[in-house]
C-alpha cells in the first residue's frame, strides 16, 4: 500500500492559496447494513440519537460551505430523521451496486453547488470530532495537498477531502469502489493528523457502538 506523508498543524505555512475554497460535505448514508443485522444500523441509538444524525452533525457543527446526505437504502426513515439537522439529501439509485454509485452522487451534488472540492464522510461514523473536520479543511485551504485524508497515530481514516481536479475521477466510481485509489495515487495526497480516534471508527455490528 502506497505510504502518505503525515501532516501536523505546524506544517502548514503562512500562504493560503485556497483559502476561500468552496468545499461541499458529503455523508454517504445509502447501505444496506448487512453486517449489522436485521437493522438499519445508521438508525440505531447512539447516546440518545441515531448514529448517522452523529455522523451528519459533525458536519454540520464544521466550517462546510454546505452539506448533502447521499441516501439509498431505507431512504425515507434517514430521510425522517435528519428532518431537522440544515442539509440536503439526494437519493442514489444504484445503492446496491456499491459505495462507488454514492460517491458518484455526492460528487455531482457539489458539483452543482460550484464546489472546489468535496469532503467525504460516512454515515456509520459517529464519533468523528467537528475539530478534525476544521483541521483537514484548514490543510486544504493551506494548500496542503488536493487528496487529503484524516488520521489518527498516523493512520488513515475518513473523511477525505478531495479538490475539483479529482471530480471526474470520482463520478466514475462504480461497484465498492470508493475514493481510495484516487487518494492513493494523487502526487501530492497526504493525512492530516487529528489525534482523534474517532476518524477511524466505523460501525459494522452492535458491539462497535
């Protein structure tokens, strides 16, 4: 696997040559959950509240010029319960063909927006901090790179912020496909270090909670 440099606050210079950069947020909330059982493991609770309504609100609490839900599966009751929460959603069709599909729809919903580039995120992510989500975008508009994925320890998690040159790239997604090849074999991608456990926790069954 393709080794990324790790970047820390401190790399960041003075010159912000993308400081008024767009960037639309994306949560991909479109799966069918089967790993998790007869539920819809977005919908179930977390600390009193759904756990994709975890995952929307770290966006939302973030500095995003705007926030779009990609929904699929059980699309009503997402719908429902982000009633509330300041996004929009749009539907993708092709869901079950794969994470690729919802990429793919995300990516074309920032696209309208007149976004220089999209963050990534994903519904069965609750416990991501709005901190780390400030801290990749503040990388991307230091000009860090235009593939840049949060980390932990130096590991690599979500979300990801890809810059408008990779759009393309990404509305050709298909099948389980998601943005990793692109972040990986970008010249310039990199991790931004957050400290924050959460960017690498993802749920797939009740114990992950």
């Amino acid at each position: 696997m393709a080794s990324l440099p790790v970047l820390r606050p401190e790399d960041f210079g003075d010159d912000r040559p993308t400081a008024d950069a767009s960037v639309h947020g994306v949560v991909l909330a479109a799966g069918t959950s089967e790993r998790y059982g007869d539920r819809n493991k977005l919908l179930a609770s977390l600390d009193g509240e759904s756990i994709v309504r975890h995952a929307v609100r770290a966006l939302c609490a973030s500095p995003l010029d705007g926030v779009t839900v990609v929904l699929g599966h059980d699309a009503d009751r997402v719908r429902n319960d982000l009633s509330s929460l300041p996004v929009s959603v749009v539907e993708n069709g092709r869901y079950r063909q794969g994470q690729g599909a919802s990429v793919a729809t995300g990516v074309a919903a920032a696209r309208e927006r007149g976004a220089d580039a999209v963050l990534i995120a994903l519904g069965d992510m609750p416990h991501v901090s709005p901190d780390s989500i400030a801290g990749l975008l503040e990388a991307y508009r230091a000009g860090a790179g235009s593939a840049l994925a949060a980390a932990c320890d130096g590991e690599r998690g979500n979300p990801v912020v890809f810059d408008e040159q990779h759009f393309d790239a990404l509305a050709e997604l298909d099948g389980d496909r998601g943005g990793r090849e692109i972040l990986l074999s970008a010249p310039d991608a990199a991790l931004v270090e957050t400290g924050d456990p959460g960017v690498l926790q993802d749920v797939d069954r009740p114990a992950d909670r």
